[in-house]
C-alpha cells in the first residue's frame, strides 16, 4: 500500500505531464535554432533524474556525474535527429542508460564503491520498523549485485513511477522484454533476501 | 494451482493487473500456502523499498558545468542540412543521386564526348555522385 501510494505520488508530482512536454518541445526548438538558453532548460530540467539513473545503476557518485554529462552532451550533438521532441528527457535517460551499461560491461571497470549516505537513504522511520528499515537497506544494497540488464529494468521501473510500457521505452526495449527482465530482476533480490552470500552471476 | 505458477502471478496481484476469478483462486493458495506469502511480502518489501528511494542529488556544479561544455561545443556544428534530411531520408537521397546519375551519363555519347570517355564515365559517375553523398552524411553525423 505504501509503496503504491509512494508511486502515485510519484506519478503526480514528477512524470512530465502534457503541459511539460509541450514545454520540453519548445525548448528543443529554441535549442535547434540555436538559442543557447534553449538547452540550459533541458538540462536543469532533467539532469536530477538522469543523474539518479546512473548512481543506481554505477553505485559510484562520480561515474555518475561523467556519464550525466556524457548523456546530455551527445544529446546536444544529436538534438537535430531527435524525432519526438516532447520526449527529450527520456530519449536522454535511454542515452545515459546505454553509456551505463557500456561502463558496466567494460572489462577495465574498477570495483563499485558503494554510495555514500545520502543517495542511499535509509527507509523513512515513519513507515518502517527497525527489521524493515533493515530488509530495505538490503534490498537498495543488493540491486549492486544484479547483472546490467536487470539493473536496468529495475532502475528503469522505479525512477519515477513509470508504467511497464514508460519504463520500456525509457530503455528501448519492447515491453515484453523487460518484464521478463524485472520478473528476473526481481526473482534475484528475493533470492539475494533469503540468502545473502548469494554472488552476482550474468544471464545466460 | 501449483506454487510455481501461482509465485509467477504473485507480482501482476501487487500491480492489481489480475482477473478477478484468477485473484480469488490465488488467495485461496494463498491462504493455505506459507511459503507462497512469504514470496508475496518478499515482492512487496521489494516493491516498497524501491518505489520510495530518494532522486540523488547531484553536486550543484553539475549543471552548469553541461551547460558550459554544450555553450563550447556550439558553433562547431552548423545545420547545414534540414532536420528531416537524416537517416533512411539520406540513404533515399544517395540512391536518388545514383539514380540521375545513371540517367544522365546514358545521354553522354549524344553530348558529343568519345564513346570510351562516356563508358567509363557512365560507370562512374553514379557511384561517385553517390559516395560523395555518403561521405557528406558520415562527415555530418560524425560521433
């Protein structure tokens, strides 16, 4: 019940409604015409959200902060192929996404460092006794251990109360695909729950 | 229903996407079943502790710092081709030039150039028109 109200909330106060799209195609005009006031918009906008992205799936604060920047920049190179302006913050979370995952297959990535206090919150006291604080602080932990792909559909799915088919499109991935991903993600951290010296192991 | 099948709906009954005869028959598992609820307050735990995770926050020189790499990168890069001129557009316009090439080079012997020179020109002058084209779109669409 929480967690659906927590969601709605979501829903309300940060998925881009009809008014901020139209907004968003604007801004992408202005910045295809060259106003330089245009993308400074775009990125104050988006930044927060394309930022959480990458910390919750590098788990390193400043990988997270390169690959924002790496995302908006080749966004800003690409605007004039972008086709659907009013999207532009999830056609930049899809390029963030990709850049992760690149970074996480990478043979030469150091170790995650895990994040610091504030950006992995603890439970709210409010809602949660001691023993539950404790499971949620794992379950956040554990999504560290998942592999990429799954990473990513659970990062996807949460990041702002998506729907299954916002949160594949997010991505790019047909929808059926990334439930099959969550499913497993989330077959994963139950198995991570039960038995903690579970390590990470890529799909097959 | 067996556990298997009913721990593979457990998450559509969360997200309230189940008919409502396949709802009754899985709380009627549920009821019976142990194991079976304790995977269902494992998802909602899951669900919970994901769906209420702060956004992070980014330094506040971060913004700035895009907006100031985005402000050097511009005027590298001039529009010189339209917006809707991209992709499958580009490969029809290279195809297309090919295309007029290969008319125009059949009406070359009529403009009075020797038969060899017209040849070799008809073959070439297709191709040409049409790797020229390509370059252009690669040189554009640079990484």
């Amino acid at each position: 019940m929480i967690a659906a109200l927590a969601r709605s909330a979501n829903l309300v106060l940060l998925a881009p409604a009809g008014r901020d799209a139209g907004d968003d195609a604007a801004l992408v005009a202005r910045a295809r015409e060259g106003d330089p006031s245009g993308f400074d918009e775009i990125v104050r906008r988006h930044h927060k959200r394309v930022y959480t992205l990458a910390c919750r799936m590098l788990h390193h604060p400043e990988e997270a902060e390169d690959v924002t920047q790496e995302a908006f920049l080749n966004a800003y190179q690409r605007l004039p192929q972008l086709r659907e302006a009013e999207s532009v913050g999830a056609w930049i979370c899809r390029i963030a996404s990709n850049l992760c995952l690149d970074r996480l297959r990478s043979p030469r990535r150091h170790t995650e460092v895990p994040m610091p206090a504030p950006e992995l919150a603890p439970a709210d006291p409010a809602t949660a006794d001691e023993g539950t604080a404790e499971t949620v602080e794992r379950i956040r932990a554990a999504m560290a251990e998942l592999p990429p792909k799954y990473r990513l559909a659970v990062v996807a799915y949460y990041l702002r109360g998506h729907t299954y088919e916002e949160a594949a499109r997010l991505i790019g991935v047909n929808v059926r695909t990334f439930k099959t991903h969550l499913y497993r993600a989330r077959q994963r951290l139950i198995a991570m729950l039960e038995d903690p010296t579970q390590t990470r192991e890529e799909p097959p | 229903m067996r556990c298997p099948k009913v721990r593979a709906k457990l998450q559509a009954l969360l997200d309230g996407a189940l008919p409502a005869t396949d709802e009754a028959r899985l709380r009627d598992h549920l009821t019976a079943c142990e194991p079976c609820r304790g995977h269902l307050d494992s998802l909602r735990l899951i669900d919970e502790a994901l769906s209420t995770q702060p956004e992070a926050e980014p330094r506040p020189e971060l913004a700035p710092a895009i907006m100031a790499r985005a402000r050097a990168q511009r005027g590298r890069r001039r529009p010189l081709v339209p917006v809707w001129l991209e992709g499958w557009t580009l490969a029809s316009v290279a195809l297309g030039l090919a295309a007029c090439g290969l008319a125009v080079s059949r009406f070359l012997p009529a403009a009075g150039l020797p038969d060899e020179l017209a040849a070799q020109a008809s073959g070439l002058l297709p191709v040409a028109l049409a790797a020229a084209f390509g370059l252009f779109g690669m040189w554009y669409y640079r990484p």
